[in-house]
C-alpha cells in the first residue's frame, strides 16, 4: 500500500464525523442504534458511579415497587448519549448547556433501547460560527414502550467560512 502525503489525507471524509449544526434543521429527525442493558453494564455503572442502592445491588430486593432487576435511569440515558455523541455530534460537539429528563418508566436487565432525536430549535451563536442547537430525544425500550423523555441544549461547531 502507497502512503498518503499527510495533506492530502486532510482532505479526506473523515468516518464517524458528527453533523454541524449547518448540516441540520429543525423537524430533521433521527433513530439510534438498538442496545440490551446486561447485568455486566448495571455492575459496571452501579460500581463506578457509587449508586449503590439496594434496589440496584440485590437481585432478590422485594420491597421496590418494580419487578425484575431495574438499572438506573442515569445508565439509560449514558447509553443513549453514547449512541449520540458517537453519530450525531462526534467532533462537533463543543458542550452540552441544558437538559431536562422526564422518566417515564423502568428499564430493565435485558430490556433493549433506542432512542428517536429530533432536531426542535438551532440558533446561531453571534461568534465563533456556533449554535445551540435543541433536540427531544425519546427512549423506547424493546416492547416500544416510552421509558425516557429529554430535552437537550448542546453548543455545537459550524464550518469553517469556506467549507462544504
């Protein structure tokens, strides 16, 4: 294989490359990938996180109100920001500003989840070629069931004057 001279390398599409907030428009909508939660993801974030509850730490706890083994909301929604930030804002991410969650059910060890964005407002910024853009981004768990709802404010780059 011939090597590439390092500029004409930059010329190149880069893959995984999220959108600038030019690329997008309110209304446009978007579904991620699919994920189950394991039992190794909620050992894994209960342990990191501390969020050692007994609900979350006893497969047989039987004094919750939620039957099966229940993750925390805060794994969902990480899950979901992951499948975002590696599609949808990968590079041109700059910083998330607001957000506001309404859980609307439990996940579950096993449940798998998805989620649907949707662009709802995009104002440029007065410098610097950003914007903060807003998207509703809804969780839906394997039985289609809406078990998360938020709302997100997320300072995104633009292009550079001159770029496609």
């Amino acid at each position: 294989m011939k090597a590439i001279n390092p500029a004409d390398a930059e010329a190149l599409p880069t893959l995984g490359q999220g959108f600038y907030w030019q690329d997008l428009q309110s209304g446009q909508r978007f579904k991620t990938f699919r994920r189950t939660i394991t039992e190794t993801d909620l050992v894994g974030f209960i342990s990191v996180t501390g969020m050692l509850e007994a609900i979350f730490i006893d497969a047989d706890f039987q004094h919750g109100a939620i039957k099966g083994r229940p993750v925390p909301a805060a794994l969902t929604y990480s899950i979901i920001e992951g499948f975002i930030l590696q599609t949808m804002i990968q590079g041109t991410g700059l910083a998330m500003l607001e957000l506001h969650q309404d859980i609307r059910a439990p996940v579950l060890v096993g449940d798998t989840i998805w989620a649907l964005v949707e662009v709802t407002d995009i104002r440029p910024t007065s410098k610097g070629g950003r914007a903060v853009v807003t998207s509703t981004i809804t969780v839906h768990n394997h039985r289609d069931e809406v078990v998360m709802t938020y709302k997100a404010k997320r300072l995104l780059a633009g292009r550079e004057k001159g770029g496609a």
